[in-house]
C-alpha cells in the first residue's frame, strides 16, 4: 500500500497527530467559500479507497456546512405532542446534504463518494467526489463507466451514496432490518396495501 498506510495512521486521530496544522487549516477554510473545488484531496488514503483516480474526469469538492438545529415549522395536522418539538426530525445526515449542495453546483457530474476532512463548533467540511461521466476518460475505463449508465443519474437525490445507504439503514440485513428494503416508505405502503385488501369482504351476496 505504501505511504497511503501512514496517512490512514495519521487521520485516525488528526486533531493530535497534526495539532499545529489542524488549527491553520481551520481558520483558512472558515474563510473560503462554501463549495471549493481542489487539486488533490486533503485524504489521498480515503479518497483513493472511496475510488477517486488522479486522472481527468474525477472532480474533488470540498462543501462547508453549518452545524445547526432544523427548527420546525408551523402546525400541520392538529396540535400533537409530536409536532409541538421545536427541531425538526430529518433522516439525512450532513454528509448527504453536503453530497447533494455539491451536485447542485456541478450538474453535470455525478457523486461517487464523500468523507469526512475537519468539524468544528459551527462547521462540518466534507470533501466530495465527482465523476464526469461524459468526459471519454471516463466513458473508456472499465472500473468506473458503470457510473454512465442511466439507473445512477442523481446518485446523490436518490439515496445511492454510502453516506445515503448509511441514513436509509441499508448497512443491516437480517433480524431487525426487515422494513429497510426496498426502503421504509415502500414498507409502509405494503402494509397499507395489505390491510385495504382484507379490511372489505370478497363475495358478498346483496
């Protein structure tokens, strides 16, 4: 593996294996633009393991987001215990949200993967990977032009990332993870659909 190793030491505790680093980097990026786009990633190790190639076609962004309660609305619905909470309950994690703002600025590309690079009181940063999949770089190499298909257009919208699969609870099989597939909201309409067929009776003479 190499030197890759010892940089996947090194980030499995970066706030004391690069303390004085940690800082600068901090103050610069809180300065930047939300949506960055860079040479190189700031995890080569992370990156390459995620699928990222240093080659044309692949995109590294890194998305700055603000870590803050989602405050709910008005009342919908009748006044309820569940809808008097003052946050609001998302299933999205911020690595998804970040996934998502990132193709909202690129597009054209698609999003192969995200990782986590710094956080703070009032920051996640995440560095996501695009792929250009009309790019010929792309098109030709056997390992990643299965991203040209048409079944992964907007991976990032649909829930197809890992960190979507992850928040979908699409890491577990087995006991426990039965109403996960194909998802929760198909679960319930299986239910649904279920109880609507015996709920009339069959065969009823007037």
């Amino acid at each position: 593996m190499g030197y890759l190793k010892y940089v996947a030491q090194t980030w499995k505790k970066p706030r004391e294996n690069l303390a004085s680093l940690w800082n600068e980097r901090l103050i610069t990026w809180r300065r930047e633009p939300s949506s960055l786009r860079l040479d190189h990633p700031t995890r080569p190790d992370r990156a390459h393991a995620l699928g990222y190639k240093a080659k044309e076609g692949f995109l590294v962004v890194r998305q700055k987001l603000k870590v803050a309660y989602r405050k709910r609305g008005s009342y919908l619905g009748g006044r309820r215990p569940k809808h008097a909470r003052l946050t609001l309950v998302l299933d999205k994690n911020y690595q998804q949200i970040a996934e998502e703002r990132v193709n909202d600025k690129y597009p054209n590309c698609e999003v192969l993967n995200s990782y986590w690079v710094a956080s703070d009181s009032k920051n996640h940063w995440y560095e996501v990977i695009l792929v250009d999949k009309a790019h010929p770089a792309i098109v030709v190499d056997k390992d990643i032009n299965w991203i040209c298909s048409n079944k992964q257009n907007g991976r990032a919208y649909r829930g197809l990332t890992s960190a979507a699969r992850k928040a979908r609870g699409l890491r577990w099989k087995g006991k426990g993870a039965e109403k996960m597939r194909p998802s929760r909201s198909a679960s319930i309409r299986r239910k649904n659909s279920k109880q609507r067929k015996f709920d009339f009776p069959l065969n009823t003479k007037m």
